[in-house]
C-alpha cells in the first residue's frame, strides 16, 4: 500500500502537502473558502491508512452532514483499496446514535430505541402539555421544545438547570417529565443522542478506555461550528493519547443563534497545546478581485486567527454595485441582469440570488414571476408557500367568502383557540347533512360544540366588518393582528423570520395596489372585496406558477445562511443597507457584528466569477417606506475593486456618492411607486418644511456623521427630524439648536 503515496499526494499545494503528512500529533487547520479542506481530510485519512500509521478502524471522522461524509466514504473508495462500510465516519448524531445502539444497557434504553425528529419531538411536548392540563398560551410547545435544546446542547440535565424565577421553574419542571416521559416511551431526540452518549462515556470508565484506546486518530469537519458540547465529546474521546485533527474556519463561523461556539477553535489550540496551525489560503474557486473584497470586509473583525486568501486564477471582472431608489427597482434589475446573462449563454441555475433575510425573497420572487424566470427557492419555501403566509392568506379568504372550507379548516383552530377534535367532527357531520359550508354549520349545532366554535364566528365577523373600507395593506395588517398570527409568532423563540414575513405580506399587499391601480373607495356601509379578492387570486397565481423542478434550468435564491458550502458562477447580493444587512439586530454587541461580517464573507465567497453587489434606498417595511443607508459593509471594500452600475455615481467613497445624490433633485414622477399616502406624506414635507430639510434627505451632523432623515414633525422653533445615522442609530434632532448640514 506504501506504493499508493505518491498518487494520494499528486496534486496538492505545499499547505495541503503539509497538513496531510503531518506526523501523529494535535493539528489545526485554517481552511479558507474554496481552499480544498474537503480534500486535504480525506487525504489525510487516506495517507494515514496507506502508511500503515493507522488502520481504518482506529480512525474516528466527524462531519456536520449526511451528505458531506457521504462524499468522504465516496472518495476513500476511489483512493484505497478497502472496505469502508465499517469505518466511523459520519455526523455528531449519526456516531452517537451509532454508539448508543451497541451499548443501549449501559445507555439505559431499549434496544429498539426510536428516535425523535423535530416534528416528532415538538408532538410529544404538545402532549405532555396537555396531559399535565398545562396552558399552552402560557408555555409555547416549540418555545419549551428550543429551551429544553438548548439545555441539553449545554450538557444540561433538568436536576442542574438554574432558575431564577417562576416562570423559569415551571419551565424546569417540564423538562423534567419530557424527560421522564421519553424514558418511559424509549424514545430519544437528536439533542438527547449526543448527551446521553457523552454521559455514558463520562460514568463508564471502561467504555471510555476502550474507545479511546481505539481511535487514535481523530478528524473533524467544520470545526469552527461545534457547540460546547459535541467539543467536550470530543475532548472525551481524545483523552486517551488521540491525535485531534481539526478542520475549520473561524472566518465562516455563522451559526451562533444554533450554539456554535467559534471560540472553540482558540480552545482547542490552547487546551491541546497545538503546535502547528496551518493555513489554507490558495482559492481555487473565485477570481482575485472577489477574494480581495472578502479579505478586505473580514479583517475588521478584531477576534480573528487570521489568514488572506489569494488564487493563481487572475484578478477578474471588477465586482458590480447597483444602489436603486426602492426595494422593487433593485428587482427589476437584478431580473434585467440575469435576462442578459442567459442571453450570453450562462446557465440559470449558475446564477444565485443572495439575501439576509427570508422576507426579501418575496419582492425578488415577484420580479421573478413576471418576467416568466423559473426559480428555486434553495434550503426553504417559495413565499407564498410558507406556513405563515398560508395561514394569513386563509384568514383573508374567509373574509372574503366565509363558506371557503379549505381555508376554514386551515385556521378554525390556529391559533390554538380549544376547538377540540371532537366539536370538529360534529361540524363536519353537520355540514355535510345540511349541504352547506363548514361556516354555516355552526348555527345548527348545541352545547360544547356551539360555545367552541361561534369564537371563531365571531371572529371572522369582527375581521370583516373592521376591514370595510380600508386600504389593502391595512386590511392584511388588521387581519394579521387579530386572528392572532402576530402574537403566536412573536411567542415562538425563532418567530422573527415569520413576523417578517407576514410583515412583508403587508408590503406585497401595496406592491399589487401600486402596480394595479388603487380602486375607487367604496360605499359607506357596502362591503368591497374587490382588491382583496384581485390579491388573493394572485398570491395563489404566484404560488403555483413557475415552480422549477430539481432538473429544471432555474435561478437559485436562498438566505445567505443557507448559500454556505454552496458556489456559483454569478452571485447577487441584495439589500445591503444598515438595519438588513447587517440585520438591525446585531449592531447592538460587537459580537453579533462579528457574525454578520463572517455572513457577508460567506456571501462574497459563493461568486466563483461576477459578483453583484444592490442596495436600495427606499424599502417598504409593514406597508411603510424606509429610508436606508448602505451597508457598512459594502464600505469595507477598496473603491478600486468595484465598478458602480449606476451612472451618477461615480465618486470614490459611499459618503461622496451620497453626497452628489443629495445635491441632485429627483422628480417625483421618477420616483418609485409607493402607496398614495406615503406618497402625500412625503410630499407635504417637502412643501411645508422651510428650513430646506426633507423626508429621504442625506445630511451630515459633526458629532454623528453622515445620516439619512427619515422622519420629521412640527414647525419653525419646534421643526425636528428623525436621523439614521447607521453606527450611530436614530437620533432626534431639534432643527433650532441641532448643527445639521445638507451633504
């Protein structure tokens, strides 16, 4: 087997060379994007097994994914000369479930233990719930199933949790006889397979002897995303002597609101005592100016191991900027773009679609939709296709036509609202012998059934009749709120994604009036669905149309999160504005700063070829118009390496930029469609305003900076206006006293 070396080693850069024939010790590898980390672990393993310093039963290899130790398995067969269906490699749960089956005594389970996905796992809370007569209003299922996670990913048994407060306790108490109940049933969930291995390996000391004696040779994938945790499982195994081999970068470390730890990479070459880290730095995936961009946006963030990656493939197309006056224009041209890319050849599904959040898809989705471009929505749901847009759309249906069964049926009991299974079976029953709709129904029916149900009737009055004359948006916006959506979600421990996406229903609502032309206001005292029903007709026409399959030729749209291990020939990147991206949210501590920096360098390192970069300084936020200013991001990277699409700007700073749109009068009727009154609003302070300040104004205060007015009240003495001034914030500023510039 010695004779296979050479070939095993063909091919690789010196920094590849070097990490796979490290002699047995503790090992750090700093892979950077596109730098050939999948190939120096498998190579590794390989060199190991070929120098007889390892036979592949003492090699134990962890990875994040199915699919990526699949593809591992795959390329040791192609390397090797040997069976690898007996070798420990897999994900953190797939070796831990893998363990526990062969010690399920000692573990304390049935042999025929069953595992517990997430959907399984939050029934069975919503079970235990009801059978403890516990309010599920009070105590969210998801929102206790992702506290008792997040103990148990922490090594955090129920008997040590500490609380502070009632509500902590009870909380406590019910992670208790969750426990208690899926010991009773043989069931464990994905957080309990890796405890409860930890556990057994921690308490049976010859367990423990017996694999560490076995692996000598420990690899790990992805490193920079392990949490507390799987490190101390790993630090367990490795305790007997292992070499640790750890794979990662600090740079790509974007999963901290699922317990990455990224300082677990400094922990590691403190605790280990790593004498060599070496870096992966060559690039063989994207062109040099891209690569620049992203090393020059990373290195502003200070807690970094540090390394510049660089490629042997030329500088490239410059990167392309495109700053538009609203959300929907910035659509418009990516559509253009993307149309003239296909014209020269390029393949849609070589061409990405990147945002920081789930609700930007929708504007992109409709664009998308109306110039007849297939699309997939990588990693999620198409817009109109998630759960709590068809939930919202369901209510809006039946304010509509109260008899629409399907959308009955949908939300008669979501929110949760105590119609039992029962009162449901009685309705149909009597639907079905009456002839009529599931609404009508319930005026036939008596006791508990009747009481249940005539809630929600009222409901559904109470939606349409405080509906009649509103505006669109403001219809979605009150049905929103009084079914309960928003509430439920704002409930939910990761609501915030879907309370954005219902918020940018909102937006969809005045989009669709925008572009089809406000109807005339209706009668007092008649009812008017026509915009609702126009809308509703075509949020299921998007829903259904243009669905690409898994073959089809189709663009590629996805979270930047989602994007990550992923790469593509053009990549879009839009809304990049203060408040988006980064998200408003994670200004607030450097650290969460940090994780949008590491986001955005994952987004820029996706491009293999051209990389668009799109802001917008408008964007409709809940049916209203927001003022933006640019991403601080899109500031990080060298003025020589952008080449800006949008002909009046051409200045080499964003503030310059920023200061030759101020000096220049944009026309109303240039202006992006908003709804009639934003529209007003904006020009009333235009008109009314005497100190020559306005609403989407850029101005420059000496303490703050350059900001961007986005409110305004009052008059003469009293005028103030509203200020983003990004890393600064809003700020309220009296026009009287205040030292604030046109820019």
């Amino acid at each position: 087997m010695p004779a296979l070396t050479p070939i095993l080693l063909s091919g690789l850069n010196p920094e590849q060379l070097a990490a796979v024939t490290l002699p047995p010790q503790h090992a750090l590898i700093l892979a950077g994007a596109g730098s050939g980390k999948t190939r120096v672990l498998t190579t590794r393993i390989a060199w190991l097994i070929s120098t007889s310093q390892a036979g592949p039963h003492s090699i134990l290899a962890v990875t994040f994914t199915n699919k990526a130790a699949k593809e591992m398995l795959t390329r040791l067969s192609a390397m090797l000369p040997i069976n690898t269906r007996g070798m420990w490699i897999g994900t953190f749960h797939g070796l831990c479930n893998r363990l526990l089956r062969a010690h399920y005594r000692e573990a304390a389970l049935p042999q025929l233990f069953q595992i517990l996905d997430q959907a399984d796992q939050l029934s069975a809370i919503k079970r235990l719930l009801k059978s403890l007569n516990v309010d599920d209003e009070k105590f969210p299922p998801r929102e206790l199933q992702h506290f008792i996670n997040a103990q148990k990913e922490q090594g955090l048994r129920a008997a040590v949790v500490e609380a502070w407060d009632d509500y902590t306790r009870k909380r406590v108490e019910l992670y208790d006889a969750y426990e208690r109940q899926c010991q009773r049933e043989g069931v464990v969930d994905f957080a309990e397979l890796l405890l409860r291995s930890f556990e057994l390996l921690e308490r049976n000391e010859i367990l423990r002897r017996h694999y560490q004696e076995r692996f000598r040779h420990i690899l790990v994938d992805e490193f920079q995303d392990t949490n507390k945790l799987q490190y101390r499982w790993l630090k367990l195994l490795a305790g007997g002597g292992a070499s640790m081999f750890a794979v990662g970068d600090d740079d790509q470390s974007i999963y901290a609101f699922r317990g990455a730890e990224v300082g677990n990479m400094r922990d590691l070459e403190r605790e280990f005592q790593v004498a060599k880290v070496i870096r992966l730095e060559q690039n063989y995936r994207s062109h040099g100016n891209i690569l620049d961009a992203a090393n020059a946006i990373i290195k502003n963030n200070a807690a970094r191991l540090g390394k510049n990656l660089w490629t042997e493939a030329g500088s490239g197309e410059p990167i392309r900027v495109f700053e538009s006056l609203s959300d929907v224009d910035e659509a418009r041209w990516i559509v253009e773009e993307i149309k003239a890319l296909t014209r020269d050849g390029h393949a849609r599904a070589e061409i990405a679609l990147l945002y920081r959040s789930n609700a930007q898809s929708r504007v992109l989705e409709h664009a998308l939709f109306n110039a007849g471009l297939p699309y997939r929505v990588y990693g999620g749901l198409r817009f109109f296709e998630r759960q709590e847009i068809k939930h919202a759309l369901a209510y809006l249906r039946l304010i509509a036509n109260a008899d629409d069964d399907t959308a009955f049926a949908r939300v008669v009991n979501f929110p949760t609202r105590g119609i039992g299974a029962r009162s449901l079976e009685q309705l149909a029953d009597a639907a079905k012998a009456r002839n009529c709709s599931l609404h009508a129904a319930i005026r036939g029916l008596g006791g508990k059934a009747l009481a249940s149900l005539s809630g929600f009737a009222q409901l559904v009055i109470r939606m349409r009749e405080g509906s009649a004359g509103l505006p669109l948006p403001e219809v979605v916006d009150h049905v929103v709120e009084l079914s309960g959506l928003r509430e439920h979600y704002r409930n939910e421990r990761e609501g915030e994604d879907r309370l954005a996406n219902l918020d940018e229903l909102i937006n969809a609502a005045a989009g669709f009036v925008a572009e089809e032309g406000n109807r005339e206001a209706p009668t007092e005292g008649m009812e008017d669905t026509g915009d609702l029903a126009s809308f509703l007709a075509h949020a299921a026409l998007e829903a259904g149309e243009h669905q690409a399959g898994d073959s089809d030729d189709a663009v590629q749209l996805m979270t930047v999160h989602s994007a990550k291990g992923l790469e593509f020939n053009m990549v879009f990147i839009s809304g990049l504005e203060e408040g988006l991206f980064p998200h408003e949210n994670s200004v607030i501590e450097e650290k969460g700063l940090e994780e949008e920096r590491r986001l955005m360098y994952v987004a820029v390192t996706r491009a293999r070829q051209r990389l668009y970069l799109s802001f917008a300084q408008t964007r409709m936020l809940h049916g209203q118009t927001r003022y933006n200013m640019v991403s601080r991001f899109l500031d990080e990277i060298p003025a020589d390496l952008l080449k800006w699409l949008t002909p009046k700007f051409k200045a080499n700073s964003i503030s310059e930029r920023h200061s030759d749109f101020a000096r220049k009068e944009v026309p109303w009727g240039d202006m992006p469609t908003y709804p009639d009154r934003d529209v007003a609003r904006l020009r009333a302070s235009r008109q009314e305003d005497a100190s020559g300040f306005h609403i989407g104004q850029n101005v420059m205060h000496g303490k703050f900076g350059l900001g961007v007015i986005i409110n305004a009240e009052g008059s003469g003495m009293d005028a103030r206006v509203q200020v983003n001034f990004g890393h600064a914030g809003m700020k309220w500023l009296a026009l009287s006293i205040a030292k604030l510039t046109p820019a």
